[in-house]
C-alpha cells in the first residue's frame, strides 16, 4: 500500500511538472506568415514598448496593426524565458551587441576604453534580456517631465498606466493602492530563494533606513526586489501581450523584418521599408507609422528617413525631410559591480545552479534559484541634504546573491583576473547604479547604410557631479558592509583593491574616483534620444502626443522619448509609455477606473 501511494506521488508530481513545462515553455509562434499591402498602424519595433503598443491597438477590431521585429521568434529558445540566466543571452542571435566609441573619462578598465550595450533583437527586445526588475522611478520624475512641458506626463496622469498593465502577485502589496492586479505584466517577488534576503534587509535597517515599497509612496529606504516573473517565468511583454493575444486576426506580426527607412511624402509618413527573407518590401500605413525600435534604434531610423539635424544628414547625402535634433540628449544610468567574499556559502553558486534540485524545483515547481534574477533585494538612497523623506533618489543599490566569476562586461584580462572571482566563490554583489546622471552624449550615424551601426558617445562622467554623486554612493556601500550583519557574515571591501588605483589609497575618495574611471560601466538603460517636449522647445523631437514635430502620421514610442531618464531601471517606464501612447492614438482613456487618490 505505501509503494503505491509513493509511486502515485511520484507520477502526480511528474505529471505537474510536465504541465508546467508545457504551459510555460512550448509556447505557440504568434509570427504571421503572409502580410498585407497596407495597414492601418505600422509598429516598427517588439520590444518592451512595440510589443505593448501594437497589442493595445489591435484591440479595436476595427483596426489593422503590423509589427515589425528585426529579430526572430521568443519560441526559438527556453533560455529566453528562464529568469536567472539573462547573461546568458548576451552576444547571441538575440543581441544587437551595440559599441560605444572609446570614452575619454570613463571606461579605463574596459577593452578599448569601450562600453558593450547588448540590445534585445528579438520578440519582446530587452524585456527578454534584463534583470526583469519592475521599477517605476520616483514621483517626482514624472513632475519633472510635466514641468519641461510635458503636459498630461505628471506622475498622477502615468500611474493609471502603469496599474494598467500590472498583475501584482506578492500578497503584501496586492491591496496597496499603489499596485494592481489583473494586468499582462506579472509582478512577484524576486527574494527568499536565499538566506540573503533578509540578511540584506536586515543589514539595511542596522543603517537607520527603513524598509519600504520603492514603487509606493517615498522610494528611499530598502526592498524585496519585484520582478516582473509569473510562476517562476519571465514576463517579457512579447510572452504576455502577444502571446495572450495570438489569433487576433487584425494583428500580425513579422519577424526577421529588418527596417530600412520609412516613407515620407509632402511631411506625411506613408509607410515602411523594409528587408525580409532576403527581400526588399514596402507596406503603406493608412494612419500612422509608429517607432518603437529602443533608443538606439529609433533615432537611426529617423535620421535614415531623414529627420534628423541638417548638416549631418547632409553629410551622407541624406534628403532632410525635417531638422530635429535627433540624437541628441542621450542618458544613461551607470552601475558599479562591488563584490564582496563570505565566510558561508549561503548565496547562488553556478555548483547550486546546476544541481539536480535546482533543475527539479525549476521544471517542476517553477520554483528555485533558476524562477529569479539573483537580484533580492533592491535600495535606494538620496545621498545629499534632504528636507524630508520624499526625495528624488540619485543612488540604486541591486543586491545579487552570487560573485561575478565570468567577464560579461568586457573587463581588460589583467584586470578581470584580479577582479572577478573563482567559480563558486561564496560571495554577493552590490551593484551601485548612478539613477540621476547629468553627463549627456549624443547618437550618430556612421553611414547612410542601415546595416551599419551607429555611433555612440555617452560622454560619461564628463559632468564631475557624477563622480562626486558616486563617490557619496560608495561611502552608504561602505556603512552597509560594516553593519553588524554584514561584518558577522565576513563581508568586506577587500576584494575592490585594484593595482590599476594602487597609487591612492585604499578606500580614500581619490582611490574611489580612480576606480569609477576605470570600472563603471552602463546599467543598459539608454534614453532621451527622441525627446518630447512642448512647442516651443528647440531641443525636443516630439511633442507631448509622441507626435514627430513637423510630421504627420509618425511618432515615437520607447524610452527615447524621456526628456530626462527616470530614477531607477526603465522597463516598467516604457511599458507605461506605450500604454498612454495607446490611449493618445486611439484618442480614448481606458484608465479611468484605475485614477487613485493619493
């Protein structure tokens, strides 16, 4: 009788296991095969944005939406779905693999002085290869926007968007009004796979800050990380806003479409070109064209179409359909990598990662280290006077579980090998992120050749009120290693002594700006390249419809449109963004339910 109440166990957990692996991983393609001649919305781009916008839009159905995607199908592989190995994607099919030119301030420690900016090219862009956290930013970030003239961009105009897409999971948050449930994106907790968790938290109150929802009313303070996961799967918004709606007839959505250039008469946007299969295509829009290629892309694409500042599309021979500054204004957050050793091997190590359990609990439960990012805990401070809690925060802490044994950043060998740990190396991260960058660079564009790549110049740390706001950064990491949590589990700053800073020293404010300038490196949140901003701003591409200035019929979807990047990671921002954008092109509020008194 016990053998057969044990075998009976053993098949209904295989058979649970089987389903989950079914059901979250043989997802079905929602690529369409055959297109139409024309369409009434052309969305160039099924990233983070394109994938929301052209979802949202097909659900008139008395519309017809086509979205272009450079890259291939989310079904091609499981690894794209599997939180905890987004490194993993890097430099693959999936990538862009964008370049800075070198950087004469920064980027000492980095193989030819260059920042490595991997790109989603596939369905769902970089929401298939981020750290899936799900940050808004602070309040005041969306005043701010307002305040340049950014009218109906206030925070209180954004949060009904942003309740819109979201599906809180974590039950302590789901009655906050703050949060929502029932949306595409699901939200859960990215802590609790490691004894970390609350080790971290802990650490964080032995500091005097107080635990807090970062998404909620004040976002300084520490946090379990919230993730945008669903039963252990990433929730990148091809998966949950194309893939709920494959079928939808008046959708359809083509992969490996490279866009070349899109098609202006008498400053009216009349479609697209583009490569697919091999071969030269052209779709009309009857309404409009909608960019939503990243902040990369999309100002390329203008400037291949002519939008862009005149003397340099002159340069290429470039027929200037409209002056604009595109390109210009291009943020960037920063993060600084800080590891640390510990005594315990309490953390994520590759050896736990690939055990037999860790496979099991993924397959089956949809549970274990593989169903997070490793980034447990989140903070945020505000690391100059302040009159009260409600501060704009110029400083992230993400804590990871694991060290860094693997060079994805492109660390200089000499460097890396004191830097990066052995394999299995009980430790942890604190990634330092600069969330309130005042260095501005620019995009260019190499060639009149779509197929080449543009140039990129971040111009990091030319402002030294970045490195001053780093420094201050570097000295809270400091308080925090010497919390009595911290110091009883043996973490230090040891493992940060670098020969190439040998000359100052250690841990003295000259030795921590040496350090940036050779070993801070993008947080891959780019933005501000198509900025938005009232009429009568010279230095604004678009108005506060996302409308290209002077254009009919074409607007800009994505981050590039920030007039200033956001205080925090920028997925969960560009979501919103495309679904206000949805909204403005539709020219109807589906929000009105979801307005809050604050």
């Amino acid at each position: 009788m016990a053998s057969f109440t044990t075998l009976t166990i053993v098949v209904a957990t295989l058979a649970v296991g089987q389903y989950y692996y079914t059901a979250h991983y043989h997802m079905p393609s929602v690529v369409t095969n055959t297109l139409l001649d024309s369409y009434d919305y052309i969305v160039v781009g099924a990233g983070s944005a394109g994938s929301v916008l052209a979802s949202r839009l097909s659900e008139d159905a008395g519309v017809t939406v086509l979205l272009l995607e450079a890259g291939g199908d989310y079904v091609k592989n499981e690894t794209y779905h599997v939180p905890l190995h987004f490194f993993d994607l890097q430099k693959t099919d999936a990538d862009w693999e964008y370049y800075s030119v070198p950087q004469k301030f920064s980027h000492q420690g980095m193989v030819n002085h260059r920042s490595y900016w991997p790109r989603g090219k596939v369905l769902g862009g970089s929401s298939i290869f981020n750290s899936m956290q799900y940050t808004r930013g602070s309040r005041h970030d969306y005043d701010e926007w307002a305040a340049l003239g950014c009218e109906g961009w206030g925070f209180k105009d954004v949060l009904p968007y942003f309740l819109k897409s979201e599906d809180m999971l974590m039950d302590d948050l789901k009655d906050s009004k703050y949060h929502n449930t029932g949306g595409y994106l699901g939200v859960s907790s990215g802590g609790g796979v490691t004894q970390l968790t609350d080790l971290f938290l802990k650490a964080g109150q032995e500091m005097g800050y107080k635990l807090v929802d970062y998404n909620g009313a004040t976002q300084e303070g520490w946090s379990v990380n919230q993730l945008n996961t669903r039963n252990g799967v990433r929730s990148s918004t091809s998966l949950e806003f194309l893939g709920r709606v494959r079928g939808r007839k008046n959708l359809h959505v083509a992969t490996d479409s490279f866009v070349t250039k899109i098609g202006i008469e008498n400053n009216t946007a009349t479609g697209v070109y583009f490569i697919r299969n091999g071969r030269k295509q052209f779709i009309n829009a009857k309404k409009e064209v909608i960019v939503s290629g990243g902040s990369i892309n999309s100002p390329q694409i203008l400037m291949l179409s002519g939008i862009g500042p005149k003397k340099h599309l002159e340069k290429f021979n470039i027929k200037v359909e409209m002056d604009l500054p595109v390109g210009e204004n291009l943020q960037d957050h920063m993060n600084l990598f800080m590891f640390s050793t510990l005594k315990d091997n309490i953390g994520i190590t590759d050896e736990k990662v690939n055990s037999l359990w860790t496979r099991f609990q993924y397959q089956f439960l949809g549970s274990g280290m593989k169903s997070v990012s490793g980034v447990e805990t989140t903070a945020f401070f505000c690391t100059y006077p302040k009159e009260n809690d409600d501060c704009p925060a110029d400083i992230q802490f993400m804590m990871f579980s694991n060290i860094m044994s693997d060079n994805y950043i492109c660390i200089k060998d000499e460097i890396a090998k004191e830097y990066l740990a052995a394999p299995n190396t009980p430790g942890f991260a604190s990634v330092i992120s600069l969330i309130d960058p005042k260095s501005i660079g620019r995009l260019r564009l190499s060639s009149a050749d779509p197929f080449d790549y543009p140039v990129i110049d971040l111009q990091y740390f030319s402002d030294q009120r970045d490195v001053d706001t780093y420094v201050r950064g570097l000295r809270i990491w400091e308080k925090f290693l010497a919390t009595p949590t911290m110091t009883k589990l043996g973490a230090t700053a040891e493992k940060m002594k670098l020969s190439v800073c040998s000359e100052h020293k250690f841990q003295t404010d000259e030795y921590w700006r040496c350090f940036l300038r050779y070993m801070a490196y993008t947080v891959y949140h780019p933005a501000g390249t198509c900025k938005m901003g009232k009429s009568s701003d010279k230095t604004a591409v678009l108005d506060p419809q996302l409308r290209v200035k002077g254009i009919k019929g074409l607007r800009v979807v994505d981050a590039s449109v920030m007039p200033v990047v956001i205080s925090g990671n920028t997925n969960a921002p560009v979501i919103m963004i495309a679904e206000k954008a949805a909204d403005m092109i539709s020219g109807k509020s589906t929000v009105e339910h979801l307005r809050r008194k604050l």
